[in-house]
C-alpha cells in the first residue's frame, strides 16, 4: 500500500518538476489555456493533493518547496478562513497550510520509542512513531467541522 502511495506521489513530483522545467513563455501559455484567460508571469505554487498520506521520508525527502495537502488539510484551511469571513489568499497558500502542517504536528506530539512483539519464539525490537491519537482525532474533528468542541 505505501509502495503504491509513493509511486503516485513521486509520479507526482514528476510532473511538477517537468512543469517548472517548461520555463516562463510555456508554462504561461500552459497556465492560460487551463485558466480561460492570458496570463503572463504567474507565481505558481507546487501543491500535491493525496487523499490521506505521503508515504516514507524517501518521498518527504524529495518534497523541497512542494505543499503536501490532503482533504483534511484542505478542509481545516478553507473552514479556518470561512469562520474569519476572510477568502483563502491563493499567494500564501503554502504559508498558511504549514501553519495547518505544524498546528497538527504540535498537538501530535510524535516521538520514535522501541516496541517489541514476539515472531516464532523471538523476540523483535523495532523503532516505531508513536504519537497522540487523541489530539490526532481532535485536530481531525477541528479540521473537518471548522470548530473546536466535539
């Protein structure tokens, strides 16, 4: 599932840097088409959309200045500006859902800790990410539904 979940992302970022690639005069041109209007010098930022994760740090690695966003993400944003009556600035598009990124990460609170399990009389010891579930739902029902209380 996560090699599948990679594959797409990393196709993905594929394109994203074949677009950037184009240069000016082609992604313009490319831009216009898409937009139904002639535009010219158009600051692009490099968004992929996944319906729940990224995968490993073998894809986060290679991420750089591209905005990962998921539905959630996407949701709590959008909800965070509805509430304030403000529309979604476009130009601080990434800025913002970083801020989304770390919101969550913070309430997470992810540490690597040891966990073991038996398999056929021995015993494995694996590093694991462990992180707060309850603040991970909490975050998720804040997102999803605009609000804090559940």
């Amino acid at each position: 599932m996560v090699q599948t979940v990679e594959a797409r992302i990393q196709e993905g970022i594929d394109q994203l840097q074949r677009f950037r690639a184009l240069g000016g005069e082609k992604m313009d041109k490319i831009l216009s088409t898409a937009l139904k209007r002639e535009v010219h010098g158009v600051e692009v930022t490099d968004v992929l959309l996944s319906r729940s994760c990224f995968g490993t740090s073998n894809i986060w690695s290679q991420m750089k200045a591209i905005v990962p966003l998921n539905l959630v993400l996407l949701a709590g944003l959008v909800n965070q500006f509805t509430e304030q009556g403000k529309p979604l600035p476009l130009r601080d598009f990434g800025t913002n859902m970083w801020r989304e990124i770390n919101q969550v990460m913070q309430a997470a609170r992810p540490t690597w800790v040891m966990k073991e399990f038996p398999a056929g009389g021995t015993m494995i010891h694996l590093p694991m990410l462990d992180f707060d579930v309850k603040q991970v739902w909490r975050e998720r029902w804040r997102m999803w539904n605009g609000k804090t209380d559940e």
